[in-house]
C-alpha cells in the first residue's frame, strides 16, 4: 500500500507484483521528464525520460506515462524485484530551461 | 570512463570553518549542477552553471559560491559554515538541460558540528 512517511511517501509493494510511482510537475510548459532512481548512499541514476510530444514510453521493465492534461507523470515498474528498491524522483526541465527541478521523491520498498 | 567525480566522500566541519567541495566532470559537458540532499527530503538546487565564466543561483543559494572556470570543474565553497549546511551533496552534469539526462556523482556528505 501507499503511505505518507517521515518525510517521503513510501510505497510498499510484493515481490513480483507491479508497481506505480507518480509524480505531479509544476511547470505546464515543461516539455521533458526523467526518472531517477537513487539507491542508498548512492547519487541518481537515469532511469528513463519522456518527451511532452509522447504519452507513453517503454523501457526494460519499466514505463513511463505522460498526463499533460492534469500534469501527472507515472512510473510503472513490472514484476518488482528487490534491487528495486530505492527512492524514485521525477524531474522536469526548468521554466528557464536551464536546470532540472526534481520532485520530491517516493520510497519503494520491496517486500519478500 | 570516470562521469562525474566529487571529493571529499565525507566532512565533518565546524560552525564558521570554511571548505571547498570539488567537482569534475570528463564529459565535455556545458551545464553542471549543485544540490543539496537533506535527510529523506528531495534535491534542492544550490547553484547551477551553463558554460565555462557563466553561473547563477538556484534555489537555496545563501551560504555558498561557486566558480566555472573550466568546461571540467565546477567547485562549491561554504565560506562560514552553518548547522543548517548539513546535507548530502550533489554535483551534476549535461550536455543540456532538456532532452538529456543530468549524470550524478556519489554525493559529498557534510556535517557541521
């Protein structure tokens, strides 16, 4: 399930189920979106990114789907594994188009 | 291929000491990025350059500089440091700041005693 931790929301979810990260943006004239995992003591990493011309774009195990509309990013991740577990931030290009904002994240816990 | 590379790992400074965290990229890239990571919160963007000579604030700005004299090297100094500088931080680096990813480094965790 879904919950509001300390700080950052936590999703908690089973081994091999699927899970959903969503992200809102701020900025509705934002025209690119990443997805960046971060693992404990580590810095992010790519994950995938968006363009706002696409509503949907695949990876390996991994979607990302586009909602200008309502300015709502999702992240599906099919068949959680462990090694996924980490925190999820989403990041739009800046209203300067300069630097990258970044969400505020979400915790995605793995459980066996 | 090293990406981006920032030193030290980990400080401890005390309140009004002053140190310079480094960062280096070997990508060739324009744009390079400063954030701040507190405890279980998201990345706040200190300071931010575009090109070698060009900076400019962020979001939380106060208590550091920075300087861009190189494509490569993008160092943040704390000039008096502060309890509230206590953070985990980030160097980044693109090519552009759309349509291209930022790559990280692993982080620079400061306290301030």
């Amino acid at each position: 399930g879904e919950s509001v931790g300390l700080h950052l929301p936590t999703l908690s979810v089973q081994e091999g189920d699927n899970s959903i990260i969503n992200c809102a943006y701020s900025n509705s004239a934002s025209d690119y979106f990443i997805w960046y995992k971060q693992e404990s003591g580590k810095g992010p990493q790519f994950i995938i990114d968006i363009r706002s011309n696409m509503d949907k774009r695949q990876g390996q195990r991994v979607t990302v789907l586009l909602n200008k509309t309502v300015k709502h990013l999702s992240l599906q991740i099919a068949a959680t594994q462990p090694g996924d577990s980490a925190v999820y931030f989403c990041a739009e290009t800046s209203i300067s188009g300069q630097n990258f904002v970044f969400g505020p994240g979400t915790r995605l816990s793995v459980l066996p | 291929n090293a990406g981006v590379t920032q030193t030290p790992k980990f400080r401890i400074l005390k309140i009004g000491q002053s140190m310079t965290l480094q960062c280096t990229q070997d990508m060739n890239h324009n744009y390079m990025y400063w954030y701040r990571q507190d405890p279980g919160m998201g990345l706040k963007l200190i300071y931010y350059s575009v090109g070698a000579g060009i900076t400019d604030k962020g979001e939380v700005p106060n208590g550091y500089n920075v300087s861009r004299s190189t494509t490569e090297d993008f160092p943040l100094r704390l000039e008096l440091a502060a309890p509230s500088q206590t953070s985990v931080y980030f160097c980044a680096s693109s090519y552009m700041a759309k349509n291209t990813e930022a790559f990280f480094g692993q982080g620079t965790r400061l306290t301030v005693v």
